[in-house]
C-alpha cells in the first residue's frame, strides 16, 4: 500500500470513528420509542433540513447522477434532478408544517401510525400493510447503499466486494443501534457537509485537468444529443435517441415520489416548532438544487477528462468520483487526504440514506407491526431492543440482496422510490387536504399504488413504445383514482375524524 493509499485510509477511518462516536454520544438519550424514532419532536431547524436532504440524497447522488450524465449525456439526469428540486419544495412548503401540526395532535411517531390514526382504524390494518410497503421497499433501497460502499472501497484499493460492503453495513448498524434518530439526525448534517466538500473539490479538479471550462464545453457540444435536454447520447453508436414529452414528464415525475417518502416525512414530524419548517424549507431547497447541479456537471466533467485522456474511459458511469479521486490523491500527501474527504463523502451519501431507512423499517415493524397490528405487549426497553433486532435482520437480508458488485445503484434506488411514492403519495397529500377522505380510500390507493409499481415496471414497461415511461407516474395517478374514488363510494367520515381534520391548522 502506497503513502498515498494509507492517507486517503487515514481519511475514512476517522470519518468513520466520527461517525460512532456520535452514535455513542446519543446511545443515553433514548429514553423511550418517541426519542428513538423522533428525537423526541426536538429537532433544530438546520438539523431537520439537512437530515432530511441528505437522507433524501443517497449514493445516486455521487454515483447515480454523474454515471447517467456520464455515459448519456444531461437530459435523463436533467429531468430527473429538476423533478426532484420542484418536489423537494413543494413537499416542503405544503406537506413539512401540516403533517408536523396533525401528527402531534395525533400522537403519532411513525407514518403508518399516522395513518392508522388519522382514519381511526382500530384494527390497525392500514397499520400493518404501510409497515410491510416499508420494509419490501426499504430492503432493496438500504441494499443498494450497502453496494455503493462496496464499490468504493473495491474500486480504490481493491479490497473484495464483499468484505467492504459487510465492514461499511457494520458502521452504519452500529451508530444507528447506539443512537437512535438524535444520531441518525446528527450524522447526516454532518455528512451534507462531507458531500458539499466532495462535490466542490471534484468539479474543479475535473475541470482543471479536462482543460478548462471551454474544453468541457466543446467536448459536451462535440457528442451527438449529449448537451440536449430531449435527447440522450448513444455511448456504442455515437449518435443521439430522441426522448417524448411522456418520457420526459415520467422522469420529472420522480419529484411526486417525495410525498410518500417515510424516511424524509418523519424529519418533518421531529422538528421542535413547525414554525422553523420555514427556514429548514429554504436551506434544503438550496442545497439540494446546487448539489444535483454540480453532480450531474461532475459526469460531464468525467466525459471530458476521459476524451482528452487525463482519465480513462469508464464502462460503469457510476465510479466517475472515485476515479477522479484516485487521480487527486496522486499528486502528494495532502491532496491523498483530500481524495479521503472526497470518497469519505460518497460513504456520507450511502450512509446517511442507509441509516434513515433502517430506523424507519424498525419502527413499522416493532412499532406497526409487532405492537399495534399483533398486539404484542412491550414496555420501553422490549420495544427498544425489538427496533435494534429488526435492525439487525434488515440489515442481513440487505447484504444478501447486495452481493452482486455488478448491480447499478441507480435503478435499485428509482424503483424503490417509485414503490414509495406509489403507495404513500396520493394518500399522504389527501390524508392532509381532503376532508372527505375515509379508510376505505385511503387503503385502497395503497394497495392499488403499491401493486402498480410492480405491474408497470414488470409487466406494461417492457412492452416500449409509449409505455416505456417511469413506474411511479402511472402509480401514482392509479393511487389518486382509487382513493378518490372509493372515498366517495364509501361511508363519510365521522364526525371525530372531521374535527381532527380541521384542528390540524398550520400557523401563518
């Protein structure tokens, strides 16, 4: 092993132990499942904000956008990012302050127990099918971000697939064990910052080594469809595919996925005043408009360093950060520590979502689940060891469905998205705006939702043509339809739900 190996080393192991420690500094404060899972509704506005983003970002954020700009090109990664940007501030302007307003009232610290208690469902049915969406989405999800570690570490120092991606799942299982959502919170503040130093030292690198700015341009202007926001660049043939207004809307479509989102609803629900929601909406929506930017402009960077040969040309898209860290941790020891900072920021990206969704799993299954569906009787400490164990199994279940290095973290972490925001959406944004809407409905644009996101992706989409659009699109709109629908179908709500509905009102 090179010095130049042993300071980007160096890097990540104190990155690591920075992250344990935080879990090791809030493992005293859970003192019951409300501060496990929320944090006790005492979440700062600055921690809410970048815990929510950061958690929202994952691997695909340093890995999944610049491989697709990469190898294709701006427009799949342009349409994607500004779906995701539109969606990120909507969700925080309409969603963050009513749900944080009418889950208090409720008491409700999951968004399954959310929704169980918003309609009232005593047999907590809607409970228990939420907590299951959740873990079959989550399993795949938490996977690909066990994958994304592997990677890393495979592709710098060579190091077998599997040990890395085991090693990586043991840190993240480890802080998240020891402290609960606080450190959970607390880590992914701390890692958007890693990622901001990533990204901003990656492209003016990139850029530099590419030959400058009117280089990467030329080189960009140079590819067939490769600048184009309606076509894509054919990396084989050389020439450019036109994309549809429907494909188009379908990619942009990803922002609808952020109201279904459990991992990123619940920072909404830990903030300690809704008030400041307003403040966290701005930080985020910044952050995350400038951070998609600068990745997707990172795979264009890549595309020009490995035209002019500074770079070699990458079959997998997915490892451009790492590629050009390796080649910034050639020029000394300092710069090694650098590229340390830099990769230590695509394990901020994995970890953050992958830590997120743990908890989240943990609480639909003990909390959901276990308790309010089969009625299994645990105090505090039972139902705090039960989220760990459920930790522990997701967690295995995750490296078992990781194994293969070959696996694109893109497409694992978009068709888990989908499965979200199909199942949840509708529901979430009618659960919250629509006074009308009863159980009924609301189980049944679940279920139909959650269904079609394996009908289109496995069944519809392969057939092309005009059907070769984004899952989440069609199960979303068939989620709306059923739980409209068979709202007005149904019995009304009772006079109780009504009034719940009406207090939950957010301040001016």
């Amino acid at each position: 092993m090179s010095i130049y190996d042993i300071c980007i080393t160096i890097a990540i192991i104190v990155y690591l132990c920075m992250m344990l420690y935080i879990g090791y500094r809030f493992s005293k404060s859970n003192s019951d499942t409300e501060d496990f899972y929320l944090g006790g509704r005492k979440m700062g506005p600055l921690v809410t904000a970048m815990s929510a983003e950061a958690s929202d970002m994952s691997s695909w954020l340093l890995m999944g956008l610049p491989g697709v700009a990469y190898l294709s090109g701006i427009c799949d990664a342009f349409w994607t990012a500004a779906g995701l940007a539109v969606g990120t501030w909507l969700n925080w302007y309409f969603v963050s302050r009513k749900l944080r307003v009418y889950s208090s009232n409720l008491n409700a610290i999951t968004i399954p127990d959310y929704f169980a208690k918003r309609f009232h469902d005593d047999r907590n049915v809607i409970n228990a099918i939420a907590a299951v969406i959740i873990v079959i989405f989550f399993v795949p999800y938490t996977a690909s971000g066990f994958a994304a570690c592997g990677k890393l570490f495979n592709t710098l120092f060579g190091i077998d697939y599997m040990t890395a991606m085991i090693v990586s799942a043991i840190v993240i299982i480890s802080y998240t064990l020891m402290g609960g959502f606080k450190a959970v919170c607390t880590t992914d503040l701390v890692q958007s910052i890693v990622m901001t130093v990533a990204l901003v030292v990656v492209v003016g690198y990139g850029i530099v080594q590419a030959g400058g700015w009117g280089a990467v341009m030329d080189n960009a202007h140079s590819l067939a469809g490769y600048f184009s926001v309606t076509q894509i660049h054919d990396a084989v043939g050389g020439g450019a595919v036109d994309y549809s207004p429907l494909t188009i809307a379908s990619l942009f479509a990803w922002g609808l996925g952020y109201f279904g989102m459990p991992h990123i609803l619940v920072r909404f629900m830990s903030i300690e005043d809704e008030k400041k929601l307003v403040f966290s909406r701005r930080i985020a929506t910044v952050w995350v408009i400038i951070s998609m930017g600068v990745a997707i402009f990172i795979g264009v960077v890549g595309n020009a360093m490995s035209a002019n040969g500074s770079m070699a040309t990458l079959a997998d898209g997915e490892r451009t950060i790492m590629t050009i860290a390796g080649l910034i941790s050639k020029h000394g020891v300092l710069p090694s520590l650098v590229a340390g900072v830099i990769l230590a920021g695509i394990l901020a990206a994995t970890m953050s979502t992958a830590d997120s969704q743990l908890l989240t799993a943990a609480s639909g299954v003990t909390e959901n689940l276990l308790k309010d569906f089969f009625h299994v009787r645990m105090d505090n400490k039972r139902s705090l060891n039960g989220a760990r164990i459920t930790i522990i199994i997701i967690s295995v279940i995750a490296v078992f469905l990781a194994q293969d290095p070959n696996s694109n973290v893109f497409k694992i972490v978009s068709f888990a998205w989908a499965g979200f925001g199909g199942a949840f959406g509708a529901i979430m944004l009618l659960s919250l705006f629509w006074r009308r809407m009863n159980l009924q409905g609301a189980l049944a644009g679940m279920v139909t939702g959650g269904a079609m996101v394996f009908i289109w992706k496995f069944m519809v989409r392969p057939m092309g043509g005009v059907l070769d659009i984004y899952e989440l699109l069609p199960s979303f709109v068939v989620s709306l339809i059923f739980a409209v629908v068979v709202s007005l179908l149904t019995k009304a709500p009772d006079q109780t739900i009504t009034d719940e509905f009406d207090a939950a009102k957010v301040s001016k």
